[in-house]
C-alpha cells in the first residue's frame, strides 16, 4: 500500500511487465491520483491469478488500444480504467439478438465511464420496465 495516509500503490507498466524494482517515470508521464502515489512492486498488492492476467492482458489490449500499455504509463493500485474495445449490438428496444439479453453500460460498448454507464442502465431499465405487463391487483 502508500506509505502517507491515503496514497495509492503505483508501478509503471513496464516495470510490472518485466518484474522491475517500482521507480517513478519519466517527468512525461505523472500520476493523476489526487493524494499522491508509493512506487512498489504492484504484485504485493495482487493475489498472483490477477497479476499473471494482467501480464497477458495488458500487450493484448494494447494491441486493440495502442498505447494502453506503454511502459511508461502509470498503473494505479487497484482500479484500471479502459472503455469496451467490442460492443455488443442491441435493437431500439435495447435488447440483443438473444431474447432476453439487454446489453448495457461499459462492459457491453454502450458507456466510457461510470456516469454514462449509470445513465445508460437506467435507459435499458426503462426499457426493460416498459415492456412488462402490468397485473391489476
């Protein structure tokens, strides 16, 4: 974790992917996190099965989202932030080709942020809402 109250974990995406001692980047690239950062090995921060998933996913990703896992970017512990490189498709009513199946926010394309996934699952809830029947009582 930070040393100072409040300070996240960080490592460069090149030092994670090599296993290299965690030292601050360039002056080019500056962590954004408010509170400030603690250089550290991010492998103490993750159980292994997510570390090693990271290691295959990030050249993955950056393949689709060139520039995603430059080595000198700056991962902060322990949230990631990325938009959907895939949508999946949905009709006016919001739902898929798969009856049933309403696709919405980040994961499905439909949103780049919390905010917008918020406000799109409350869309495809409405949507939702407006097709059931409504039973007198």
């Amino acid at each position: 974790g930070g040393n100072a109250p409040y300070t996240a974990p960080a490592q460069t995406v090149g030092g994670f992917l090599d296993s290299t001692a965690p030292t601050a980047p360039s002056a080019a690239v500056r962590p954004t996190y408010p509170r400030g950062v603690a250089w550290c090995d991010l492998r103490d921060c993750l159980p292994p099965f997510v570390a090693d998933a990271l290691v295959e996913a990030l050249p993955a990703l950056d393949r689709k989202l060139h520039g995603f896992a430059s080595p000198e970017a700056v991962m902060t512990a322990v949230e990631a932030r990325s938009s959907s490189p895939v949508r999946v498709e949905r009709d006016g009513g919001f739902q898929s080709n798969i009856a049933g199946l309403y696709p919405c926010g980040e994961g499905a394309g439909y949103a780049g942020g919390i905010m917008s996934a918020a406000v799109d699952g409350l869309r495809v809830a409405e949507a939702i809402v407006s097709e059931c029947e409504v039973i007198p009582s």
